[in-house]
C-alpha cells in the first residue's frame, strides 16, 4: 500500500512539475511583447528622448497593426537622462522590474558602454545608436547598433578632407566616448594622409562658451575645420564659427561636423549659422531614397516635423527586432539573436543592415552639405 | 590678439558668474543659506525673457520692465515655497536640501512648460566686431556694461539707501532687527527678489549667446568657485572671485583645452589652502 502511495505521489510530482515547467514557458510566450527604451527623456539631453520616442512610437503603431507573432509589442520607458550612471540604474530597474523580451538603449555611447556588461550577463537582445569604436569591438553578441562605428564616420571625414586637397586642420572635439574615439580616428587617419593637424582641441561637457576655442582654431591658420559633438553644443560650436567668420563669409573655410551637426534640433538652434557646413551622418532628413522619403513624409504629417537621426534610427532599432522575432518564430533571446546575426540585408530607414561580426549593424552613411538651413545628401560612404 | 579677445570673453563670462554669485551671497547674508537652485534660476530667467520677447512680442523696453517685474514675483515665489515653509525646521540642512529639490524641479518645469529643444535668442545688440583673427560678439560688450551698471546699483541699493540698510541690518542680526520694528519678512523677500532680478538678468543677457536650454543653469558651478573664492558672503568679494574664474577660465585655455576646469579649482583650492576664508575672508571676520 505504502508502495502504491508512493508511486502515485512520485507520479503527481512529475506531472506538477513538467506542469510547472510549462506554466514557466507559456506565459512567457503569452501576452504582450515586452520591450524596454531607455533613453533620456528628462534633463538637458531630453530633446535627443522625445525625437526617439517619436520615431519609435511611429513603428510601434505599424508592427500592432499586425502584431508580432500574434502578439501586441508593448514599449516600457526608462528615464537614463543620457547619463552613464542614470542609463545603468535605469536598465537595472526596468530588468528586475519586468519580464522583458528586449531592450532598446539611446544613442550615447558612454551610456550604452555603461551597461554592456549587464547585456552580456542577460542575453536580451539589445540595440543601441552608439557609434563608438568601443562598441564595435564589443563581443557582447547579443548587443546592436543602428549605426556604423565613429571609425567608420571618422574615416569618411578624413577621405572627404583627402579629396578636397585640405591641408591644414583644427579640430574640436567633445569629451565623451564619441569626440575621443572619432577625435583619434581623424586625426590618425589625418597624420597618416600626410596632412597637418594644426590644432586638436577637447571641450568640456558643461561648456556653453565656445568663443575661445574657435579664435584659436582660427589662429591656428587651418584651412579645414572639424567638430565633433552631441546636439547640445553642435549649434552653440556652429553659431561661435560664424561669428568668427570661420563657416561663412570672405575667410569661410571647410567646416565638417559629426552627426550631430546635420540633425533637425542643431539646424533649428543654430538657424543660419548651419549654413556651408559638411557633415557626415548615418541620416539626413533631406534623403529622397526609397523607403527612406515616404518615412519622413509620414514622420513629418504625424508629428509636424521633421525627424532627426535618434527617431530614424529607434524605428529601426524596433522594426529589426520585430522581424527578427518573426523570422525567429518565438520571442526566446536565443533564438532572436540568431536571427539577429543570420541578418544579411534588412532595408531600414536609415540604411540597409545586415550583421559583420560586430555590433554595427548598418552598411552606410552619407556627406552631406548644409544649404538654406537644411542638410543636403552629396554622397553615399558604403562600408567596406 | 588672440588674448585680448580672451580677456573680453573671460570678464564677460566672470560678469554672468558675479551675476549670480552676488544673488547667492545676498541669500546666504539675509537667510543663511546657500541656495543650489540658484543656476536654475539664471536658466529660469532666460526662459522667461524669451517668452516675454518671442511669445509675448513685447518690444526692449517692455521686456527689461516686465522683466524685473516678473523675475520679483518669481523671487518672492521661490522664497515663500523652497525657504519660507522650513525656515524653523530642527534640522538646520532642510532648506538647503530643499533648493536642491527645487532645482531639479525647475529644471524639469521648464521642460514641460517649454519643451525640451533650446530655443534661440537674438543678440540684445546685435552685430560681431571684427580686428585682425579677433572677433567679438557685441553681447559680450553689452554684457560687461549691463552686468557692471547692475552692480553699481546694488552697491548703491545696500550702502545708500533706507532699504538697503534694513535688509543689511536683517541679515546682521534678524531677532535685533525684529526688536526695532523691522518686517524682517518683507526684508528677506526683498533680498529674493533682487538676488532673482540678478540671475534673470545675467539668464537674459546669456541667453542669445548660449541658446536658451535647461543645461543653462550648468554656469552657476563657476558662481559658486567664484564666490567662495572671493570670500564667502561677501558681495564685492564675490564679484572679484567671479571674474577672477572668468579670466582663469579664459586664459586656462591657453595651457590647456581639456582641463582648463580643472586648472579654475585648482586655483581655488590653493587659494583655499593659502587663505581658507578667500580673498576677501580677512575683511568678512573684521565684520563678524
């Protein structure tokens, strides 16, 4: 009898288990599909948050339309305030807080650097609009950037340099993970050209007084001027060059910025002070490519505006995922990632993508020229 | 050249800092306490006059009026909100703790209110003058004329005026004060609503150089090196502290681009070290 007890209770441990078992997979699989943005949606790099949650939102109405494998994409938004420590604390936050399927991280390369370990450690799968050479040399394969890597754009900036026939150049640079490893790459790219760096120049983050270090670009006598920053100073360092005459005028000279400088909040702030200047991004807002222009026709009926690189590239960012759950035929981290990684061609806004063995996922960018405050493409820099 | 457009720039940007720094030192004399909001302030005010310019459409005159009304009222509101509900708590450190909410939550009304883009200001005076490799902003001038007149008036507001000594008087001693019949009340909200008139200007005349954005407020760091440098609660201390940051801050590129910061606390801390009351701290003990 005992025995038969025993047999029988065995029997319904199994069963209870392999029943929880399932009741730990199914919901899983069940409900909305989870997805955390953290972005800065506050403090002095908010208007960065709200371009990324238009765009991202944007995609979000498009993928419920049909769901994602039968499912509804729910987005969680997490405060990072484009910080490091505020990025971290709000990743951690939202992974303990939810059962996430993915998370969607800003485009500061320090913040998403902060919290690269903690993507390994989890195995979601993650994008990001970081550029950093840091990034790209991650081998955390779980972690994607919309972007191609600052070498890569740093490198465009330097062949742009090349065939112009420059021979003397300023730089000014930011201090983040950004101007120090686009900075580097310019420059050595620029010393190995045979072309004379005249002045190399960091700010600091808290500057607003960019005056004195444009007189000393111009004393430097450079024929070419480069600037590399974020879109909260990206207007004021266009602004202070034209007031000194460095970007227009008699004396203008070749003025080449990052991203930043052809973005829709740069060009409002700096208004005519945009004029003549060159700059190589992963978006323009002026692109007339297909599928690229009805995008920003959408974007601008919707929102009554034009969108900036963050909004292009967070579209994306949800798109990929959404296809590549598809593809995967299940939400597993696992199983996305492999679909991430078997990504060959997917045409975004932004650009094509398809995975190289790093993080970067995209395959170009473009040069583009300010004219009557609004950035025009001159060329496609495909990478190589 | 090159360095007289520094040393233009430099006292320039010390003027903002003395700005704000004299408004901070006015609060720390009448109340005691050091107010972390006071950048926010400054952002404040620069926000303000943007709407009175842009959503407003009011032309100079009625902005630099409207203006100072403006930024009275908001001094006044600020000090019955963040200083007024606390100023008898147990816990001597509540009002302090309480700007540094209030700075944060100033930085986020903006936003709100505002939204999150910087918005542009033209120039006051409009223009950029050009000798050689120098150029310079027409602001710049503007802004050592205007930040120097603004001085002069309260030099004049504290030491000749009824008005001023009641307030000094208040912030000697504020039991003494009330015991002769002084509002000590109305004395603290006047100190507020000038220390706000202050950092609205300098907001006002920062604004159309540095966009008109909540990182604005990031400025009032080098106030506070400055005010501690020229001697804690001293106005005239403050004033020469501020440009002294200015100037450093200027010149500190000449050396170097990426720590010029570090070499304006760097200063600070020797001159801490060499005089811990700052410049002026000898002349601050003579008056205790």
């Amino acid at each position: 009898m005992k025995k038969a007890i025993s047999i029988i209770l065995v029997c319904f441990m199994i069963f209870g288990l392999a029943a929880c078992g399932n009741g730990g997979n199914e919901p899983a699989e069940q409900g909305t599909i989870k997805i955390a943005v953290i972005d800065a949606f506050t403090g002095d790099k908010a208007v960065n948050g709200q371009y990324s949650k238009e765009g991202i939102e944007l995609a979000l109405a498009e993928i419920n339309e049909k769901g994602v494998l039968g499912r509804q994409v729910e987005l969680i938004y997490e405060d990072g305030q484009g910080k490091e420590t505020e990025t971290t604390n709000a990743y951690q936050k939202v992974i303990s807080e939810h059962e996430l399927d993915a998370v969607i991280l800003d485009k500061y390369s320090s913040d998403v650097l902060a919290v690269e370990q903690f993507v390994k450690e989890n195995g979601l799968p993650t994008f990001c609009q970081g550029s950093s050479i840091k990034i790209e040399a991650s081998d955390t394969s779980n972690l994607y950037s919309t972007r191609r890597s600052d070498a890569g754009a740093g490198g465009s900036v330097v062949a742009f340099i090349k065939e112009q026939g420059l021979k003397k150049v300023a730089i000014l640079h930011s201090p983040d993970a950004l101007g120090q490893s686009m900075g580097q790459v310019v420059v050595d790219g620029l010393t190995k050209a045979g072309i004379e760096v005249v002045s190399d120049q960091q700010f600091a983050n808290e500057d607003q007084n960019f005056t004195n270090y444009i007189a000393k670009v111009l004393a430097s006598g450079c024929d070419c001027f480069v600037a590399i920053a974020q879109t909260t100073h990206s207007a004021q360092i266009m602004i202070a060059a034209q007031e000194a005459g460095l970007s227009q005028g008699e004396n203008a000279i070749t003025c080449i910025g990052n991203s930043a400088f052809v973005q829709q909040s740069s060009i409002q702030n700096a208004l005519e002070a945009s004029n003549n200047w060159y700059a190589c991004t992963a978006f323009s807002p002026t692109i007339s490519m297909e599928p690229t222009a009805s995008w920003i026709k959408k974007y601008n009926d919707t929102y009554g505006r034009l969108p900036d690189m963050t909004s292009a590239c967070m579209y994306d960012s949800l798109k990929m995922l959404a296809n590549a759950m598809e593809t995967a035929g299940t939400t597993d981290p696992a199983k996305v990632n492999e679909a991430l990684h078997a990504m060959t061609d997917y045409r975004g806004v932004v650009a094509s993508y398809g995975y190289q063995g790093t993080p970067m996922l995209s395959k170009a960018e473009y040069v583009c020229h300010i004219e009557d405050q609004k950035s025009i493409v001159l060329q496609i820099v495909y990478a190589e | 050249m090159l360095y007289l457009q520094m040393a233009i720039t430099g006292i320039s940007m010390g003027m903002l800092y003395a700005l704000m720094a004299m408004g901070l030192t006015l609060i720390v004399k009448a109340v005691g306490v050091l107010n972390f909001a006071h950048g926010q302030l400054f952002m404040l005010g620069a926000y303000l006059t943007w709407m009175l310019t842009y959503s407003l459409n009011l032309p100079l005159w009625g902005v630099i009026v409207c203006g100072i009304i403006v930024f009275a009222i908001c001094g006044a509101a600020y000090m019955f909100s963040v200083y007024w509900p606390l100023r008898n708590s147990s816990w001597k450190v509540t009002v302090t703790i309480s700007t540094l909410g209030a700075s944060i939550a100033l930085k986020e009304f903006v936003q709100i209110v505002w939204g999150t883009i910087p918005l542009t200001m033209k120039p006051i005076v409009n223009g950029v003058f050009h000798f050689g490799t120098v150029y310079l902003n027409y602001q710049y001038i503007f802004i050592i004329l205007i930040g120097g007149g603004l001085m002069a008036l309260v030099y004049i507001l504290f030491e000749k005026t009824f008005l001023g000594k009641v307030m000094q008087a208040t912030a000697q001693d504020r039991y003494c004060a009330e015991l002769i019949g002084i509002p000590t009340i109305v004395s603290i909200m006047a100190t507020y609503m000038i220390s706000m008139v202050l950092s609205g200007t300098g907001g006002w005349l920062a604004g159309p150089l540095f966009l008109v954005s909540s990182s604005l407020g990031s400025l009032a760091q080098k106030a506070f090196a400055g005010m501690v440098l020229g001697g804690f609660g001293d106005v005239k201390g403050a004033i020469v502290g501020c440009l002294l940051i200015g100037m450093i801050e200027s010149f500190g590129l000449i050396i170097t681009d990426a720590y010029k910061d570090a070499i304006v606390f760097a200063v600070l801390i020797i001159v801490l070290v060499v005089r811990p009351t700052g410049i002026f701290g000898e002349k601050i003990s003579e008056k205790a």
